[in-house]
C-alpha cells in the first residue's frame, strides 16, 4: 500500500487511479468528521463529496509543510461551516456515534434496561447540548474532544491560534456543563 506522499506526487503526475486510492484512504475520516460537526448524514455525504472535488482541484496548492490529514480537516471544515452558513442546523438528535461504533456507555454486552434507558436518555442530552454549541466552538470540540487533535493540530486546520483554540474549548466544555449538570 502506497503512502499518501507517494500517492500525492502521482496525482500531481496525472495518475488519476493513485487518486482514487487517496479517496479510498480517507473516505471514512472525512464522513466521521464531517458527521460529527455537519450532525447530519446527507450533510456530511455531501460534504465527503465537495471535500474531494476540493482536493482534487487544489492538490497542487498542498505544500507539504503540514501533514496532508490537516490539510483535509480545513478543506472538510470549511465545507461544513459552508453548509451550515447555507441552510440551518436540523434539531433532530442524531448520536455523534456512527453506526460502525458503539458506545462507550454501554459497558456490558446486554446492558439491564434501566441502564439502557440512562443511557440512551443521557445520549441524547448530550447529542442536544452539543448541537445547541455555536458551530465555531463544536468544530473545536469535536476536533480536540473526540477527534483528539492537539491544540496546535486544531489551530493549523482552523487557522486560529492556540489560546484562541483553547479557549474555544473551554467555553464550549463550560457549556456542555451548564446543559448537563442534571447528569
């Protein structure tokens, strides 16, 4: 398996087969972080979409001086807040798990159903608080909390600083405190 440098040269060489292995190798982390800040599933395969089109129109402007993955987040990032910007974010809970994932708060195979309905109820809860968070601090979220980037990492694709990175996150986790305290 070739890596994504090599893969990158031959794009840039005119091998349109090496892009499609460089579509392959990404596709499901541009989906699950595209699903993870656009909170919906059509958004997000939309999203995977114009994300690759953004890269293969603009593969000659990647310089190489950062990885190419934070190099996708800001095209993934920007084609989120782009579809945000275009049309309002659906109110429905949808989990921030896809479905290849399962929950981390179920810790049994065959959780007992008071445990199932905690669980459950706290994920929606949770699902809601995160959806309410103003887009520019869930994308911070999302980025450092789930996706579990550095500060810089966050900064790079954001094109933010690291004090603005953090304190990004610290409103948007002192926000997410506020609607769960109850839990």
């Amino acid at each position: 398996m070739k890596t994504e440098n090599e893969l990158i040269k031959e794009i840039l060489d005119g091998n349109t087969q090496a892009f499609t292995e460089l579509f392959r190798m990404f596709e499901e982390t541009v989906y699950s972080f595209a699903f993870k800040v656009c909170r919906d599933r059509e958004k997000a395969e939309d999203t995977i979409q114009d994300t690759f089109i953004n890269v293969y129109r603009k593969l000659h402007q990647f310089d190489g001086k950062s990885k190419f993955s934070t190099w996708l987040y800001s095209i993934v990032t920007n084609n989120c807040l782009m579809k945000n910007r275009q049309r309002k974010i659906d109110t429905a809970s949808v989990s921030i798990h896809d479905d290849h994932e399962s929950s981390p708060l179920q810790t049994s195979p065959e959780p007992d159903p008071l445990e199932t309905v905690m669980s459950d109820e706290l994920r929606v809860k949770l699902d809601n608080a995160i959806l309410s968070l103003p887009v520019e601090y869930r994308v911070v979220f999302v980025l450092r909390d789930i996706e579990e980037l550095s500060a810089q990492e966050t900064g790079d694709i954001l094109g933010l600083s690291v004090p603005a990175v953090k304190s990004r996150l610290h409103r948007a986790r002192k926000a997410l405190r506020e609607q769960l305290s109850d839990y």
